[in-house]
C-alpha cells in the first residue's frame, strides 16, 4: 500500500517549483555532419526542486512524514500541479527536506528538497493525437483520408 502526502499539509509552495525531465533522447552524430536522434525510454523520471513553508504544528507533522511515513527512500503519493491540473503522482525524495530548513520567523517554517517523479503524467498518446487534429476527430481525419485515397485519380 502505498503512503499519501497529508491532505492537512499544504503542498509545496507554487513560484518556487521547477521541474526538470531527464532526457529521453539518444543523439549521435554522423560522418556526413548529421545526426540521427531516437527515443531511448517510454518513460524518464522528472525531478522536482520544491520548498514548503509550514506553520510550526504543520512542520511537526512534516518532519514525522518524512522520518516514519515514507522512512526517506520509499515511494508516496502526492498531488502535483500539471498544466492539466493537479494529479496525484508517485514521488519520493531525493534530496532529504530535513538536511535544508530554516525558521522563517517563530511561527513559520520552511523546507526544500529535491522530489523524483515517477512518472510525470502528461498528455497521453490519445490527448495529443487530439488536440492535433483540433477541430476535426481522430474518426473524421481518418475518413477524411480514405475518402481523399479512394477518390485519386492518376494523371
């Protein structure tokens, strides 16, 4: 079963997030002064540069989280922001959040830490195809096509 990120806690705080895909390319240059490319991997990690800032019983309840909910190494499952939304993902934390904290004032605390997405969900295969295709259907482009090979007519 996996872990949940609390729903109590806030999530990390959005202008300072940045991700980072690791490249899914495989490059190699060729005699002619050209390069061939391909896809090395369906699927990379993304990683996730995050800082939190806690009220100090939130941060109470974030150090636990972190020292006996995912014990450092394991996998959780926390909401991240996409651009088709939040959507929950499984992450863990690469860069431990308690080795960089500070007191912002008495009452507020703040954490960062480098987060690995295992998979960051962005537009499927289907979603893409779609908005491509905009304003036509996958089915109206297809028989669109077939009408067009159907209808040729050599010169």
């Amino acid at each position: 079963m996996m872990v949940n990120y609390p729903l109590s806690l806030p999530l990390p705080r959005l202008k300072e997030v940045s991700y980072k895909r690791q490249s899914n390319i495989l490059r190699t240059e060729m005699s002619s002064g050209r390069a061939r490319q391909r896809r090395r991997f369906l699927s990379v990690p993304t990683f996730m540069e995050a800082t939190w800032r806690f009220r100090k019983d939130e941060a109470v309840s974030f150090e636990g989280f972190v020292d006996h909910g995912v014990q450092l190494t394991g996998w959780f499952l926390m909401d991240i922001l996409t651009p088709k939304g939040v959507v929950k993902h499984q992450v863990r934390f690469v860069k431990e959040p308690l080795e960089n904290f500070k007191p912002i004032s008495a009452l507020v605390w703040q954490y960062q830490a480098q987060v690995e997405i295992k998979e960051y969900k962005a537009a499927s295969e289907e979603e893409a195809v779609n908005s491509t295709l905009a304003p036509q259907t996958l089915e109206q482009f297809v028989n669109g096509v077939e009408n067009a090979l159907s209808t040729y007519q050599e010169i």
